[in-house]
C-alpha cells in the first residue's frame, strides 16, 4: 500500500489535482530567450580581465537567473547591474559556449 491508497482511504471524498505539465525544455532556470544578439566583451578594469554581458533585454530575476546559473558552472564571481552581467576573468569562450547551449545568439566583441 503506497501513499496515494493510504490517502485515498483517509479522505475518500477528495479528488486529486491533474499535476502541471512539466517544461519541454527541462530547464529548471528559464529565462527570457530572445531574437537579438548578446554582446560577449572583454576588457581590462584596474589592470584585472573582466567578462561583460551586454544587450540581454529581460527582466531582472532573469539577469539574477542567468547570472547565478554563469558564476556556479565557471565557479568564478560577478554581478550584474545596468543591464550588464559583469564575470570576474576572461572566460568568453566558456560563456558564449554556455549560452549557445541554453539556445542563445552570442556575438563576440573584441580580440
């Protein structure tokens, strides 16, 4: 006897709720996707490498998603503000992979 007949014989009247179809991607973070490209930009802030994030249009608990998600799979720090995801070091090449992976257009800027 399992859980669902032990409830269904302490509460014979109740009707159980058809569970919500689960996402087709199978993404437990989604994020807002978008036509446009992200700009993948390195630069050089007070003499350390600096990965930056520009032209993703969602919302802000997307970029918090979406930064999280980058920081915990490269195991590297950032934050995002001003519509910026901003990672500590030079890992375009891993992030636009990443990217490319979640279904996103990347376009890498510079060098």
């Amino acid at each position: 006897m399992d859980l669902s007949d032990q409830l269904k014989n302490l509460f014979p009247d109740h009707e159980p709720e058809p569970e919500p179809d689960s996402p087709e991607s199978g993404d437990p973070n989604p994020v807002w996707m978008q036509e446009a490209p992200i700009r993948c930009v390195y630069e050089k802030r007070r003499g350390k490498p600096v990965t930056i994030l520009e032209g993703y249009t969602g919302a802000d608990s997307d970029f918090n998603t979406l930064t999280r998600e980058i920081k915990k799979t490269l195991g590297v720090g950032g934050s995002y503000k001003d519509d910026r995801i901003l990672i500590q070091g030079d890992y375009r090449d891993q992030i636009m992979e990443l990217l490319k992976d979640k279904g996103f257009n990347v376009k890498r800027v510079g060098g």
